[in-house]
C-alpha cells in the first residue's frame, strides 16, 4: 500500500476546542487547553503516525481582534497555517454558532483545497437545538463535509481522521515516525506551566501572562527548570504569588507533575513572578517569551 501524508490546518474562533480535537486527532497532549480565549498563541504542529500515512495537524491561534503587537503575531500564524495545506477544519462550538463563525467559513470558499466544517462540543447540546445551525451550514456547497464531534469524549474523531486522510496526496513522511509534534521538550514544558497558571488562576488575571523560561538543564536523571511568570500588573503578581507562596506552588506542584509524565523523568520547577507592564506591544519582549514572527 502506498504512503500518504500531507497538513492539516484546524482553524476556528478561541475556545471552539481546536486544541482538544488536535489532541484527540493525535492521541497525545501536543496543545495545551483552557477555558480563556487566547490559550494557544503559536502556530503547533501535532503529528499523527498510522501504518501508511503521516498527518501533521496544524493547530492555531483562535482568529483574533486585538490590536496588540501579540494580537498581531496570532494573527499572523492563523493566516500562515493555511497557506500550502492539504485540508482546512474550521471548528465550530455547538454552543455558540454566530455570524463570526459564518464569515470565518466564508473566508475559505475559493481555496483550492478540501474545506471541511467540525460542530464540536456536541456533548453540551442537542440535536434539536442543533439542528437550525445545521441547517445554515448546508448553504455552504463548497464545504467538502460536515461533522459533528466531541472532542474530549472521542466522538467522530476517527471518522474526521478517515475522512482528512482521504484527501492526503501520495508521499513521504515529514517528520520521523516517532515524533507527535514539532516543538521542543522546553517549549513544551513552558506551555505546561503556562497552561497549570490558568487553570487555578481562572479568572482572577486577565489573559496577559507569560513564561519566560530563564534556565532549562535536561540531565539524564533531573530536568531542572526555572522560570519566571511574566504579568503586566504588580496587583496581578501578588494574585500570581498568594498567601505565603501558595498559589505559585500550587501551579509548581501541577506543572512538574504533567512534565514528569510528559519526559518519563524526575522535574524540578523553580517559578517567580515578573512584572513587565505592556509586555504584549514589546517586540524584544514577545521575542524572548517565543513569539517571533520570523518562526511563523
């Protein structure tokens, strides 16, 4: 049987799931997931290895608004991951169909490749309720398919997956067939943190933080990590920091634990709060954080 592989581009409004679905498509965590909007900021590639096929996945920034220099940067990556791809998923929340969804659809009506519409979030809704959406969606004619998933309980997922491979053209593999996703184990571990902080910070910091990762040393036996959780408000660091350290070691405890299981190996975190007020319109600043538009 012939090799096929090919990209995947998953694009969709913040919060719509791309991220867990890019996780359930490869069986593994190559994106971090949170509540808040702007949880994924770089343009990840998650890859998935079957017996005759490779398909890199192209997970996005959710299509933004804001006028900051980081606004800008996600922007860009969003535009970028579909340029040269062999499919476009554009995710939809089940929940929370409008007409900026409509327009992001509408976007893609003259690419050449496949278009292919994901309802997700099923889980939290019903077919009735559904259905009027579904109903405006089937004006699409250029869309080559509609699924509806549940990303985070599997539903449809490999049926999306048999469908996209469908669409892969013949060739060589992109990337070894041991790796899941293009990025380093640093970068990985950086989005960890970054994920634990927002997971106990909810809303109590906006959603401008960073991590600055200051020291990362992966010896055989220990990967000894310090960094730094970049807020632009000195209010927000005391939040960061807590009652006698609490809310920073909580994010610590959390972090080291998913890194563990992510290296096989024994973490050791050290984390401090920095406060770098406008971090966000700084280029040196969004260059150190890992937010280079020469990378996109």
């Amino acid at each position: 049987m012939s090799f096929k592989s090919g990209f995947v581009a998953i694009i969709g409004k913040p919060n719509v799931g791309k991220s867990s679905l890019v996780n359930a498509l490869v069986g593994e965590k190559v994106s971090i997931t949170s509540p808040k909007a702007q949880t994924t900021r770089n343009r990840i590639f998650g890859i998935k290895n079957g017996e005759n096929y490779q398909i890199v996945f192209v997970d996005t920034p959710g299509v933004q608004h804001t006028k900051s220099k980081l606004g800008e940067y996600m922007t860009q990556a969003t535009d970028g991951a579909t340029t040269d791809v062999d499919a476009i998923v554009v995710v939809l929340d089940a929940l929370r169909v409008n007409q900026e969804d409509f327009k992001i659809i509408e976007k893609y009506s003259k690419v050449k490749c496949p278009v292919f519409i994901v309802v997700n979030k099923i889980e939290t809704t019903n077919f009735e309720k559904m259905y009027p959406i579904l109903d405006k969606l089937n004006k699409y004619d250029f869309v080559k398919k509609f699924i509806t998933t549940s990303a985070i309980r599997g539903v449809n997922v490999a049926e999306l997956e048999k469908d996209l491979l469908e669409c892969l053209p013949e060739g060589e593999a992109y990337y070894p067939r041991d790796e899941y996703t293009d990025k380093s184990v640093r970068f990985m571990c950086q989005e960890i943190i970054r994920e634990k902080a927002l997971l106990f910070l909810q809303e109590e910091i906006p959603h401008g933080i960073a991590i600055e990762i200051m020291s990362f040393i992966d010896d055989p036996d220990c990967i000894k990590i310090n960094a730094n959780i970049v807020t632009e408000s000195a209010r927000h660091k005391q939040i960061i920091i807590g009652a006698n350290g609490s809310m920073l070691k909580q994010i610590g405890v959390a972090a080291r634990k998913d890194i563990e299981e992510l290296t096989g190996t024994k973490v050791m975190i050290e984390l401090f709060v920095k406060v770098k007020k406008d971090w966000k319109d700084d280029l040196n600043a969004l260059t150190e954080f890992g937010f280079n538009k020469k990378d996109i």
